[in-house]
C-alpha cells in the first residue's frame, strides 16, 4: 500500500497556490448541501465529510505536481485516496480537476497574467495518450466505482494485470464512453458543462449569494437540466429521469440568487432524504459542481 501523505499543514512546505484552490473546491463539495450527497455533518452512502476532506488533502500534492504526466497525475491521485479512506471518494472530481490543474500549469508558464488558463484546456485535452489511457484505466480499475460495466471497446478491465493491455489514448478513451458518462463529455466538449456551471456560480457569487448557496443552486439546476450518469450507471436510465423529474419541480421553484425560505429548505431536506432512502447518489453531478468551483477559483487568480 502506498504511503499516506502528511494531513495538510504538517509537512515542512506550506501549500501552493494551486493546491489552495483545489483544496478549496474540493472542501466545497461538502461544506454546501446537496441533496442525495455527503455534506458536513450529513454522512450518506456509508461516507462522511471527514473522508472527502481527507482525501482532498491527500491529492493536492499529485494534481499540482508539473512533472507528471496526465495520466501518472490522476492514477497517483487515486492511489493515494484509497490509501488514505479506503473508498472512492473522489475519482470523478481526480478525472476533472487533473486537466484543469494542467490547463493551469501550462498558463503559469506562459507568464501572461491574469491566468488564462481556459485558453489550455483544448491543448492539454488533445495531448493525451496512450500512457494516460492505461494509467487512468487502472486508476478507475483501483478506485472501482460502483456501476462499473464493461465497454465493447477501451474497457479499463484491459489495463489490470490479467488483461490484455490498454491501446487507446485518454481522449480517445473519454471520446468512446461520452455518450454515457458526463465526466468523459467534458473531455470531448471542451468542459463545456463545467465552465458554464462555473459561469452561473460567479453570477449568482456577484448578485450577493454566499458560497455555499450558490453551489446548492447550482448543483440543483444542473441535475434538474441533466440525468446524472452516476444514477443511470447504478440504477437505470428511468431513475435517473424520474431524479431529473422531481429536481426540476424544486429548481423552478428557487429564487435567484438564493435566499432559502423555510419551506425551501424543508423541500430540499425532504427530497434528500427520499434519495438516501433508495440509496440514489447524485455522484456525478456533484463532481461537476466542484470543478466548476475549481474553475471559478483559477478565473480568480492573476499567477502563480
């Protein structure tokens, strides 16, 4: 087993800029509430904040590392989560926040302030390879999320030990599983799902929304605009709609920017906890709400 880093502020180094941001946006995952999701002090789906914290602190170190490739980036990263929790807890948010880490790495370099770093994402997304590929695939291999199947082409099974190796590139692999994953969409699109999430944070961040409402907010408006995949994956393509169906009826309902009447709050406290009663994880929506915090975070930063 690979040993666990140091919990953050006990190694001899103080952390980066970058590895602030990503702390950040991965504490933002459960310092807001998220309806079907772990937040502080509402564990679900036999998880706790504490472990999303701790895995958070444990993945800055890979993600901001510059000297490794995609790939060796996201596989480390997951590694050391499990080594740490002994669960998945964060390999969709490790697919997302990786090529932005390196979006933004490229664009330090470049030495253009304010950090354009979205410039990066295509070129970064289009430089994959094989490499990558395999090292992500036993990366997704070692986390085992649940609903995993098999893929008729680029299945991660090819990757273990008794397979057969892994032959395509990360964007290629991202590009054959797009059509039933919103994590590989990202890859394919260009983030697009991410950055206008990010957009809409900012906006309802300058209307005067806190942090924490706006994430809710928007985590909402996306999974009523979206079938999660997470949810198809585990539960079917029909929970998924329904899911979709019973946010949106909230969704329409939200002020803008948030302000949380009671009866909001009850409705989102009752429709959580009717998600955790049929054991329904909006996973993959919540991975994209932490990367659209990780994007607002880097559009904030002049370089570092």
């Amino acid at each position: 087993m690979a040993p666990v880093p140091p919990r953050l502020g006990t190694g001899d180094s103080a952390p980066t800029p970058l590895q602030r941001a990503l702390l950040r946006a991965c504490r933002a995952d459960v310092e807001a509430f998220k309806p079907g999701n772990v937040a502080i002090g509402a564990p679900a789906h036999r998880m706790t904040a504490d472990d999303f914290l701790r895995s958070a602190e444990v993945v800055l170190a890979p993600l901001a590392d510059a000297g490794l490739a995609l790939g060796a980036r996201i596989e480390a990263a997951v590694a050391a989560t499990i080594a740490a929790v002994g669960c998945n807890t964060n390999l969709g948010i490790v697919l997302l926040l990786a090529p932005m880490a390196e979006a933004a790495i490229r664009a330090a370099a470049a030495r253009q302030p304010p950090l354009r770093w979205r410039e990066h994402m295509s070129a970064v997304l289009a430089a994959t390879t094989v490499a990558d590929g395999a090292a992500v695939a036993r990366a997704i291999l070692l986390a085992h999320p649940a609903g995993l199947g098999g893929a008729p082409e680029a299945d991660v099974s090819g990757a273990g030990s008794a397979g057969g190796g892994f032959s395509h590139t990360l964007y290629q692999a991202m590009a054959l599983a797009a059509g039933r994953d919103q994590i590989a969409r990202q890859y394919v699109s260009g983030f697009a799902t991410v950055l206008a999430m990010a957009d809409r944070l900012r906006d309802l961040l300058r209307q005067g929304a806190t942090r924490e409402d706006a994430v809710t907010a928007v985590f909402v408006r996306q999974l009523a605009a979206e079938p999660d995949t997470h949810i198809c994956r585990k539960h079917g393509a029909d929970s998924a709609g329904e899911v979709r169906h019973r946010v949106a009826e909230l969704a329409d309902e939200l002020p803008n920017p948030p302000r949380w009447s009671v009866a909001e709050v009850r409705r989102m406290a009752s429709l959580h906890h009717e998600l955790l009663a049929q054991q329904v994880n909006p996973g993959t929506t919540a991975d994209l709400i932490v990367a659209a915090v990780f994007a607002t975070e880097l559009d904030a930063m002049q370089n570092f």
